[in-house]
C-alpha cells in the first residue's frame, strides 16, 4: 500500500514564524501536492511538483513556497506564518498523469495565533 | 472558479435510505474520480470513472461518468453509517498533472 505521511498532526505557531510541513511518499511518485482544507471552500491546490525541484503553482500559492530536493520528500514553508493561514493541510502524490489516483496524508492541522 | 460543482452540500439521512450525490461541470474532463474522506484522515479514492456513460459499482455504491464526459453522479443504496463522511469528486484535464476538486458533500447516515 502507498503510504504518504506527514510530520505532523498538529501543529500551533505564531505569527510570524517560518513554519515547515514535510511530506514524505514510500512510492517512487513523480508528482506530489500540497492542498488546504477549509469548511466551505473545499480543497485548494497551493502547488504540486511533477519531478526533483521542479514545482507549479497551484490556485492558492500566495504565502507559501515548496521545496522538493529528493524524490520521495516535499516540504511547504510559510515563510512568516499568518492567522488566515490557519488550516488542514494535506499532502498527496500520485503517478505521473494527471488521471492517475492521488494517495493523501492523514493531513496536518496548523493553528497560527 | 470552481469548475466542479457538488449538491447537495450536506446530506443528513437515516439508515436503509437511498441517495445520490451529483458532481457538475462546464468542463469536458478525460476522467473522474472519487473520493471518501473520515474525519481526521485524508481522503481515500472509492472509484476512477474514464468513458462517458460509463457505470461503476462498489457494493452499494454506484458511480456514472456523463455521456458528455461534464458530469458524474454517485448513487448509495440502502445507506449505512459507515458510509458517513465527505465525498469529493475530483476532474482530470486532459493537460496537466493536477485535479480540479469540488467542495464536497457531507453525508451523515444514523442509525
């Protein structure tokens, strides 16, 4: 089974602050994602790497940046951590098209006071 | 823009009941897929649908991809509380590596 996990469940920062989530995929994947997750808003794509250090940004990427340097690994950065960027944030990767089935993380909710 | 909208929204039903969540678009996509997400999991993939007109069965789920290849729909029959959670319907352009999500319907079956 693939399995995506994610460093944390949760997560309590404060403003300001550079906040790292990592991602890791046992699968040998090309693409992985970063999504958040809001009540009403569903799931917004912030951005997706389709290869080592290649990245695209998705609908939501303001705020935010990636950084994939190995294979199995992709990381989100808050640069300075906002209040409405308190969310879910779930990873997920998948084969290289774009039919191919996404395998999510359990996810990580970020809390920023 | 969301290109894929979901209805209903919420769905709050009692065991034995049937339903149907439907997934819309505008947009032609190459295949649809669906997933389940239970509280404080990611969401897990029940079924990818590809030829329009297309009828998928899980049990006693059913999915159908339009005949245009714009809509889907998911048909629970005889519902059970296990089947409470968030379903999410997710397009695949024909381009590109990502999938166009719709907000999703929560569904809550009691016993």
């Amino acid at each position: 089974d693939v399995k995506v996990t994610q460093s944390s469940r949760y997560l309590v920062k404060r403003t300001g602050e550079k906040v790292f989530l990592e991602c890791v995929q046992d699968m040998d994947h090309e693409n992985m994602f970063w999504y958040r997750q809001d009540p009403g808003l569903g799931l917004r794509l912030i951005y997706f790497s389709y290869d080592v250090k290649m990245k695209e940004k998705g609908d939501i990427p303001e705020g935010y940046s990636v950084s994939r340097e190995k294979k199995e690994r992709f990381s989100l950065i808050l640069e300075s951590a906002s209040t409405n960027q308190t969310s879910m944030y779930l990873c997920a990767s998948a084969r290289r098209f774009s039919n191919q089935p996404q395998h999510f993380g359990d996810g990580t909710r970020l809390s920023i006071l | 823009t969301q290109l894929l909208e979901q209805s209903p929204q919420f769905l709050s039903i009692q065991e034995g009941e049937n339903l149907t969540v439907y997934c819309n678009s505008s947009s032609v996509f190459s295949s649809l897929q669906w997933y389940r997400q239970e509280p404080g999991e990611g969401p897990v993939l029940l079924v990818t649908v590809v030829t329009g007109g297309e009828v998928k069965k899980l049990k006693r789920l059913t999915f159908q991809f339009g005949d245009a290849r714009k809509d889907s729909s998911l048909h629970i029959t005889a519902a059970q509380p296990g089947d409470t959670g968030l379903y999410l319907c997710a397009g695949a352009r024909n381009s590109g590596y990502a999938l166009n999500f719709g907000k999703g319907t929560s569904l809550l079956v009691t016993p």
